[in-house]
C-alpha cells in the first residue's frame, strides 16, 4: 500500500471517530502542504465534504495558485479576505501601544495566520466542519509556523512527513507539478522558508531522518530552533492539584 493510501485511511476513520458527518475545513494557500492535504481529505471524503477557504490579505500575488487547486480537485470554496479586520486590529493595537521593536515586526507577521485560523473556525462551526491542520514535520521540529495560527487545527494528516515526503505524497496523488514543487513561503514576509530559515528543507529533512549533517553551525541553529520551539508542539503545561 503506498503512503497516501494509508494517510487516506488514516483520514477516514478520524472521521468515522470524530464526526462521520461532517465537513473537512481547509485552507488553501496554494502551496505544496495545502495542495497535498487537500488532494488527501478528497480521496478520503469525496470532494462534496470538502471545503477549501482562501484567504488573502489584500493582494495575493499568488492566489493563481490556490484557484488552481480548488478548481483541479473541483472542490466548493470560500473567499475570505483578511485585510480589513488586519488592518483595524493591528492599527488598533499600534495605537495603544506604540511599540517600536523586533518583537512589533513578529508580531505583524503572525497576525494574518491567527486571523486566518480564527476565519476557518468561525466557517467549521457554521458548516459542521473539522479544521485541517497543513503543517509538515519539517516546519513543526523547527518551530516554523505560528502558534494559534497556521500550527492549530483539529487533526493534522501530514504533521508526521518532512517537506521531501509531502513532496513525494503531492507526486502519488498526481497534482500538478507547480503546485508540488512551488517554493515555500509564509506568505507575510515576503521571502522564501529557506531564506527565512537560513538552510534548506533538503538538509534539514536529511538532519531530521538521518542525524546527517555536514555543517555544524546549521546543526547548532536547528537544534537551538528545535528546542526554542517545542512549546508550540506539546500540549500545554497545566498544574496538577497536588503540585506537580
């Protein structure tokens, strides 16, 4: 049985345990790890149970790409621009607390995701949906997403797949090749992972399955991403009642 036939079955009785009659909530962004779970959620649902939310924030330079994969796996989707609400909340916030550091830059940069995930909430609870989470393994040992934000969701089929194997899954359910091998971006920043990032997925996938790696200096700020950020993969810590 190949990879994504698994994940497709994985995907089936998540529902069956977890609401055999609802809708699978997604949103599309365009690139590989959306394009991949929403071909997924399709083989494992049928295309009537699956619903595509894009969400611009303003112009999207590359929304061509999230129509195309709508329209290819022929499934219903939504519009939602985020501008307007990101705008009011972040000029709001500006205002009240006019802070002028490298925290204010981080923090305009994971609104959009936290506004997009409270948007596909609000759209699961009105339809009978279950929020899709779209991270990969890859992005998830190095902390690469936001936290409340594109890291949430209510099951998450390819959390446990470097970016390489998503790839691989992307080329087994034969979506388009642009949408596989599209470069990754967050979409806010305006530059690509990897530049964000400083090193390549290749490395990093090879660092993560292998413990391979031939510069010790990208070994030492991946094992220091890899521990800053555990805290946005683990369950929340919460005090027992006798003190442990």
């Amino acid at each position: 049985m190949k990879e994504s036939e698994k994940v497709i079955e994985w995907i089936k009785q998540y529902f069956k345990d977890n609401g055999k009659d609802c809708n699978a909530i997604i949103g599309i962004s365009g690139g590989c790890d959306s394009s991949v779970t929403a071909a997924l959620l399709v083989k494992a649902l049928g295309k009537d149970r699956v619903i595509g939310v894009l969400m611009p924030n303003g112009d999207q330079y590359d929304i061509d790409c999230s129509y195309q994969l709508v329209k290819f796996l022929d499934i219903k989707y939504y519009v939602i621009n985020i501008n307007k609400p990101y705008l009011e909340l972040t000029n709001e916030i500006d205002t009240k607390l006019k802070i002028d550091s490298k925290s204010y830059d981080i923090y305009r940069t994971n609104t959009p995701s936290r506004l997009r995930m409270a948007t596909l909430y609000g759209i699961s609870g009105l339809l009978n949906g279950r929020v899709a989470n779209t991270c990969n393994l890859s992005e998830d040992y190095v902390g690469y997403s936001t936290k409340f934000g594109d890291s949430a969701g209510d099951f998450s089929p390819i959390s446990n797949f470097t970016k390489t194997e998503v790839r691989e899954l992307g080329e087994e359910l034969g979506l388009p090749k642009n949408l596989i091998y599209k470069v990754p971006e967050d979409g806010m920043s305006f530059k690509s992972d990897e530049e964000k990032l400083g090193f390549t997925y290749e490395v990093l996938d090879k660092y993560i399955r292998t413990g391979e790696i031939d510069d010790l200096k990208i070994k030492e700020k991946i094992d220091k991403m890899h521990l800053a950020n555990l805290h946005k993969i683990q369950l929340m810590p919460s005090y027992k009642k006798d003190g442990k």
